[in-house]
C-alpha cells in the first residue's frame, strides 16, 4: 500500500533511499569511500525527506509491514535550496 510517511517514519525512509542510491554511479563518484557513503547518503537523504514532508509529499510502500519503496516529490514552483542540519555530523 502506498500513502503519505509520517514524521516517525524520516529515518527509515532515509535508510531506504540510501541502499537503493548506495551503487548509484553518481553518488559513488560523489562518496568514494563504499565504509561511509550509506552514512552521507543517509544524511542528505534524510534532510531531503524532511524539507518535501513540509508539503506532505514523501510516500512510502510497505510490504508485510516493513517500508521498501519511497517517493519524495515537490509540488511546481516550491523547491528551495537543502539545508543541511549540520548538528548530525
């Protein structure tokens, strides 16, 4: 079933985004080292499910209970730069 994330669910859906973006050739060029491109990934992805949960617009599918798919999107016109929250370093 797919529906709208709730706050509690961030994390998870991070973790999600960041295993299926791990082998992407883009974020490997970006995060060379394979012991803590999952960490920076993690990371960045989280603060972007954060930013588009704004606009109640990051989606997850769950199978047998446990979150495997996310979609975070942004409504036309509403993008603003990443803030990074320099505090999880």
């Amino acid at each position: 079933m797919i529906r709208t994330l709730r706050d509690d669910e961030h994390a998870t859906a991070a973790s999600v985004l960041a295993r299926a973006f791990d082998d992407d050739p883009y974020f490997r060029w970006m995060l060379p080292a394979k012991a803590n491109r999952a960490k920076w990934l993690t990371w960045i992805l989280r603060a972007m499910i954060e930013q588009d949960a704004v606009h109640r617009t990051v989606f997850g599918y769950a199978k047998e209970g446990a979150l495997c798919g996310v979609l975070s999107a942004l409504p036309p016109v509403s993008y603003t730069h990443l803030t990074l929250p320099t505090s999880d370093l």
